[in-house]
C-alpha cells in the first residue's frame, strides 16, 4: 500500500502532533549524525519541541560552534553592508557624473553659438570672457609653437653654415695636398731658384750720342 503524501501544514490533533515530532525528531537527528560522520563535516543541532524541550546534537562543541556561527552571521552581514555602502556611493558619483556631463554639454552648445536666446546678458558676458580667454591661450600656444619651429630652423641653418665651411675649406685645400716626395720637390726648388739682376753702383752713365 502506497502512502499518499503528506500535505504541508500544521497537525491539528495534538496526539498525531506530537507522534510525528518524536519520529520526525529521530530522523532528523539520525541524519545529523550520519552527514557528520560520511562528510566530516562540522555539524550542530538544536531542536526545541511544542513545549519547549530541547533536543540537541553536536559533533563538537556546541557553544565553539554558535560562536562560530555568531561571527560568520556578523562578518557576513558587515560585509553585506560594506558592499551597500560601495554601492550606494558608486551610484551616487555615477549620478554626479551625469549632472556634471549634461552640464557640460549645456556651456558647449552655448559656446557653439546655440540656444542663446534663452541666455541673460549675464549669462552672455560670461560667455564672451570665456570665449575670450580660450582665444587668448590659443594665441599664445600658437606663439609657442611659432618660437619653437624658429629655434628649430635656426639651429638646422646654424649646421648647414657649419658644414657649408667644412666643404669650402676642403675644396680649397685639396688641390695643394700632395705626396711627401712632391713637397720636398717644391721646396728644393725654391731654394735653388737663381734670378739674374744688373746691379750698378755710382751714379748713372749718360750715354752720348
């Protein structure tokens, strides 16, 4: 005979009540002992009947366990309220962020020349001294950058005057280097080079025709 299935509520009849807890009690201590033994697991069992007695087991000590429970429960739930915080503080800084670009986005299409007409002279002065400002320091990278490419051609033509002497000199040079023994030949030469002069001395003879 097949048992049909209990349903899920509260027993009524006291007796009936109170047999079922005893069974159900056992089997559920049986099963505590059984799950501590085959997967040495750590395993602690409080039951408290209709009438407030206490059916308990541990296979260890029970208060070690309940402390160690307690601070499980209490890491557990402040790190759950660590990670709201984070949470709630990322949310906050995510909304600041899109106030902040939409903002931003705002003085940009006004810096565009867009929707003006909603502007107070105010609001328009400011725009202007701010567009003023941003032309100024335009300018003034653009000097920047002008002294900078300068300096640049300055120091390339400073080389190229360098090196144009470097090959001047060279090419002058060049054709009067020679051999040893063709600068020894020169200098023989020119220390046995005789020049015939018709030197006179006294005054000048006239000559008679």
């Amino acid at each position: 005979m097949v048992r049909g299935k209990i349903e899920m509520k509260k027993i009524e009849n006291a007796t009936s009540r109170q047999v079922t807890f005893s069974k159900r009690r056992n089997g559920l201590l049986k099963k505590a002992y059984e799950l501590s033994v085959l997967c040495d697991a750590q395993v602690s069992l409080i039951v408290f009947s209709q009438r407030g007695r206490l059916y308990e087991f541990s296979n260890s000590d029970m208060w070690k366990t309940i402390e160690r429970y307690r601070k499980y429960t209490k890491d557990h739930e402040t790190n759950n309220h660590d990670s709201e915080i984070y949470v709630q503080r990322l949310k906050e800084e995510a909304s600041h962020m899109i106030t902040k670009i939409e903002l931003l986005e705002f003085h940009k299409r006004k810096l565009l020349g867009q929707e003006l007409a909603s502007c107070s002279l105010e609001e328009l002065q400011e725009i202007d001294s701010q567009l003023q400002r941003s032309l100024a320091k335009v300018r003034a990278k653009k000097a920047q950058l002008f002294r900078e490419q300068l300096e640049k051609l300055k120091a390339k033509e400073k080389q190229l005057l360098e090196e144009n002497v470097r090959l001047h000199q060279k090419t002058v040079l060049e054709p009067w280097r020679g051999s040893t023994d063709q600068q020894e030949k020169f200098r023989v030469i020119d220390l046995n080079l005789e020049v015939e002069t018709d030197l006179v001395i006294g005054l000048p003879e006239k000559h008679c025709k």
